[in-house]
C-alpha cells in the first residue's frame, strides 16, 4: 500500500494521468524481461533527456557509457526517450516498476522529476547527470548522486584555439540557455580567447533553447556577418544549426560535449568535449561495487580525462597550437594555472 501510494503522490506532483505517455525504449522490454529472468544481475535504467538517443550530445555519450558498462561490466541496462517533460515521471516510474538497481536522469530537464523520485523512493538509487542542485538553493538527497563536469577546463582549451586560429580577431559563442553548466562554458571559453589575445572582439547570444537548430544557423549567420570567423557554440540542436551555418560560410566552428567534427570536417575545428561516457560508466562501476557516494556533487574534469579537446583537432589546427594547448591542460590538471 505504502509503495502504491507514493507512486499515486509522484504522479500527480507532475499532472500525469497515465502511463501512456512513456517515451519509446529500443530495449526496454527486453530488459523487463531480464529483471524478471535474472533478479540477481545489476541493473541500470537511464531516462534521456531532450533530444533522443542520437542527439550527438548527452545522450548519445551517456548510451555509449551504458553500452561499456553492458559489456564490461556485464550488468543489465536500457534506456527510454522522453518527447516532452511530460514523460520523465512516467519513465522514471516505469524503471521503479522494475527495480532498476540505479536510476540515471540525463540532464537538467529531468531534474524536477529526479527529484521528486528520489525524494518519494529513498530506498532507491539516483544519479543526475550534469546538474547540481545546491546551485538551485537545494539539498542533494543521500540517495542521489550528481554527476556533473568541469565545463570551464575544457573551455579555456577550445578559446585558447579559436583565439590563434581567428583572422579577423573577432570570435563568438553561442549559448542554449543561462543556466550554471552553460554559463560555465562561457566562462572558460572566453578566458582562454582573452588570455592569449585581449583585443580580440568577443560576441555571446543566448538562443533559450537547445533544439532550435534553424535558430542557431540565425544566430550565427549574424555573427558571421559581423566578420566573426570562429564560434563555439554550448547548445544542444541550436549548436548543430550554427555548425551548419559555418558549413555553408566557410567559417570556423567549434563543438560540444562530444567531437562533432564529423558534422562538418572542415569547419569543425575541435570540440569542447565533456566524456558523459567516461562519468556513467565510472559511476556504475563503483555503484555496483557497492560505493554509492550519494548526497553530493562528483567533479569530473581534466585530471579524470572526462573534459578536453576532439581527437580530431588535428585535422584543422596546427601542431604546435596543438601542443601549447597540452601544455596549458597540464598546467591546470598540476594546479599551476587556474581557470576562472
């Protein structure tokens, strides 16, 4: 009865009338079927968060981890895809239906909803990736993790290269929203322009959105207009629209969360890489060996190897900007250089 009723509270905490609406799972069945076939395997559920399972980003890097974890770690996981905030409750009480052993929420627009689960389910275990809600004025619940990244590392990395690499001394960045983990690329991104070149033109717009592609290719083809000739953009779809405007000007873009040179080999020059892989497979790692450090913020950055540039900054950007750049990132990962 307990558990019953907490599951009618969390739905209708979030106005849901019915599980109908669960986003779609390529396995979720399948691990239904496993949970019940083999109580005893370790088990992971992962909500995605906005933009599907191929959106060259979270989720997509957060699924690569859960695959390593499949296959190494031999524990049973799936995943199911959210088409609008309505769905996270659900989803996330489908993996409680399950007994998921650990649940892992993609992104801060899954938050809410992680929240109130854990909140509701304090037997159970959570993971938040990339949010942090002492940032908010909340508590982390004990029997959450949030998993977040050291944005302004791997930021500082890719504004040293667009600052060499810009010839007309004007660069841009383009963000999804003014939220911590977005303002914090920003932040690292334009003290590594500006530590090499103070006189180069700095230009920042906020598109508040992260899948408006055609509003990103906008936003950048006024800045490219504008004699900016190199633009990093931290915005999910909006990002993949300003990539495409680089494509068709010719100009210089740089990438996000995952090495999105493949979107345009000759445009893309490097990406602001943030390994989500690297976290979840870590994290399950140690959660099923029984550490499960919940109530707090884990850190990944440099020194985890979980941030950093493309492996293909190679293809566009000279050697020795390459190694001066490796120089600096040990600099920071040996506490000899700070980023602000």
């Amino acid at each position: 009865m307990l558990k019953l009723k907490k599951r009618l509270i969390f739905t209708a905490i979030v106005g849901i009338m019915s599980l109908s609406m669960i986003g779609c799972s390529n396995d979720s069945k399948e691990g239904s079927k496993n949970m019940k076939g083999d109580e005893e395997k370790f088990s992971v559920g992962i909500v995605l968060g906005e933009g599907g399972a191929n959106d060259q980003s979270f989720n997509q890097s957060s699924l690569e981890g859960l695959e390593k974890a499949k296959s190494e770690l031999g524990i049973d996981g799936s995943y199911l895809e959210s088409n609008q905030d309505a769905d996270y409750a659900p989803n996330i009480e489908t993996f409680i239906d399950q007994e998921r052993d650990v649940i892992i929420g993609v992104g801060y627009t899954t938050a809410e909803s992680m929240l109130n689960a854990a909140k509701l389910y304090p037997d159970r275990q959570f993971v938040i990736i990339d949010h942090n809600y002492e940032e908010e004025g909340q508590e982390i619940p004990d029997n959450m993790i949030c998993m977040t990244f050291d944005e302004r590392e791997a930021a500082y990395l890719v504004g040293i290269i667009a600052s060499k690499m810009s010839e007309t001394n004007k660069v841009g960045f383009i963000g999804g929203m003014e939220i911590p983990n977005i303002t914090r690329f920003e932040e690292g991104f334009k003290a590594g322009v500006k530590s090499e070149n103070k006189d180069v033109e700095y230009l920042s717009q906020y598109a508040n959105s992260f899948d408006d592609a055609s509003l990103g290719k906008s936003i950048a083809n006024q800045m490219y207009n504008n004699k900016v000739d190199v633009i990093f953009s931290a915005a999910g779809g909006v990002g993949t629209g300003a990539i495409e405007s680089a494509k068709e000007k010719d100009k210089y873009a740089i990438g996000v969360d995952m090495d999105q040179n493949n979107l345009a080999p000759d445009n893309v020059i490097t990406s602001a890489m943030k390994r989500v892989d690297i976290g979840v497979f870590d994290t399950i790692s140690k959660i099923k060996e029984g550490k499960f450090e919940g109530g707090k913020a884990v850190v990944y950055g440099l020194k985890e190897e979980a941030v950093g540039i493309a492996p293909s900054t190679g293809k566009n950007v000279p050697k020795e900007i390459i190694d001066y750049v490796n120089k600096k990132a040990e600099d920071i990962i040996e506490g000899k250089l700070e980023v602000k």
